[in-house]
C-alpha cells in the first residue's frame, strides 16, 4: 500500500510521467458512431500516489469500469466508429458527473472510503478538473462540433459496465439500456438485445438524470443527436472472449436500431 501523498504545491496535477487524459481510437472514421468510456481507466497521477487505497482496491469496480475499455476498442475497429476513452480512474474525477456535484470527486465508492479526497482544497479540485476532466471533454466537443459543422449524421454511444453485485444485492441484468428524456435508440436496443435472449436492464441497474450524468444530457440531449447509455456486466466482460461476444453483438445490432435516423 502506498501512503496518500501530500498537498501538491504546484497548481499543476498531470507530470512527465503521467499519461494523457484520453486516447482516441478511429480518428479518421467517417461513420456517424461515436463512442464516449468515461471510465475506461484506472491511472491515478503520481502526485496523488494511490489516494490511500490498496492496489487490490485499485483493480476492481470501485476505480474503473472493469472491461469496457477492450469492448469499445473492439467496437470502435468492427463498425467502425470514433471512439474517445478516459485513462484516469474515476476516482481522480468521474468524468461522467458535472463539476461540482458530491459524486465529482467521491470520498465514498460503495463501502469504501477514498482518504485522497477527503477535505480537498478549491486548488485540488480545480487541478483535476482543468487537467483531467477538461482536456477529455473538449476533445469529445470538439469530434461534435466537427461533425455538426460537416452535417453529418451523429449516434452517439456512452459505454459503461457495472459491478454484479453491488452493496449485497445481486444484479440479474446481463445489459442496462440507459436514457433520459429520449428513448428513441434506446426502445429499439431494448427490443434487439431481449431478441437475443439477454436480460437487459431498462433505466437499471442505473438511469440517466441531469444531477448524476455529464455525458448524455450534454452531448445527446442538449445538442440534440440521437443517443444512448449502455451498461454491460463486468463478470460478462472481463476476459477476452467476452469483450468479443458483445462488441460483435453491439456491431451487428447498433447498424439496425440506428437505422431509421441516419436516412
């Protein structure tokens, strides 16, 4: 275990050594998918050492999103799609919540607590903001605004997988189909993937609002493209014939669903 690291005195977060914020995956794609991992990553900047957390805690659920980042790269190269992923751990900054709000920059993940985020600073939490949060969000405008200005066709795709057991209760939804006030794309998955035979989570095992998300109220709903937040069960995708089963489930019922809006 290593011991939370100081206050940094600097006002910058991200070192040498420390990886970018984000990767981007079919760059170049001309397809009208693009696809956003909030979570894709677990990487803690070292001036953080390891927020006071176990290496074994740094693995599991509580930091990232176990397996989602292989399924969207693999995705991302079948349909293809763009493809943006987050390399930090959600919790240096959950880059799906607004600035600001309690679940930001978490001091509790399920029963366990973060002592690197207790009692941070307006300077501490202004770092991972402009240098994790930020850098990660323009590039996602950024593809938006490229795409808007070429009147292109967008569908936009949040992927997400959730923990199978959460706080003692077992979770029997294999997916989650997750919307807000749109449910456009989201009806027609729901239809495509119970076809299939899975068990699939409407609104659950989580459900989209303003206070809880960042990604499908500002990119889906308030710039209007249609959308949809996917959720994949983490035991369903850990290893790699997983992530291959659902990412060429995704790329075959994606095209089909999304259809009726690319006319």
């Amino acid at each position: 275990m290593t011991a939370p690291s100081e206050p940094f005195a600097s006002p910058s977060l991200l070192g040498p050594s420390d990886p970018p914020p984000f990767r981007v995956l079919e760059a170049t794609s001309q397809s009208p998918y693009l696809l956003t991992a909030d979570h894709a990553g677990r990487a803690i900047p070292r001036a953080l050492g390891s927020l006071g957390l176990e290496d074994a805690v740094l693995d599991t659920h509580v930091a990232w999103d176990i397996g989602i980042a292989a399924v969207t790269e693999r995705l991302a190269a079948k349909l293809p799609a763009f493809a943006i992923l987050q390399r930090y751990s959600r919790l240096v900054i959950d880059c799906n919540r607004p600035p600001g709000v309690e679940s930001s920059i978490a001091t509790l993940s399920e029963h366990t607590e973060i002592p690197g985020n207790r009692g941070l600073d307006t300077e501490h939490i202004a770092a991972r903001t402009r240098e994790v949060f930020e850098p990660y969000h323009a590039r996602i405008l950024a593809e938006f605004e490229r795409r808007e200005q070429a009147h292109r066709p967008i569908i936009y795709v949040a992927m997400h997988s959730f923990t199978p057991r959460f706080k003692g209760v077992d979770r029997e939804w294999q997916m989650g189909v997750l919307y807000h006030r749109d449910r456009r794309l989201a009806e027609r998955l729901l239809i495509r993937l119970r076809a299939e035979g899975l068990t699939v989570g409407d609104n659950q095992p989580y459900f989209v609002s303003d206070a809880t998300d960042y990604g499908v109220p500002t990119y889906g709903e308030q710039r209007g493209h249609v959308h949809v937040e996917l959720e994949i069960r983490q035991d369903l995708i850990a290893a790699p014939e997983g992530q291959e089963k659902f990412a060429a489930l995704l790329a075959r019922i994606l095209p089909e669903a999304a259809a009726p809006f690319l006319g």
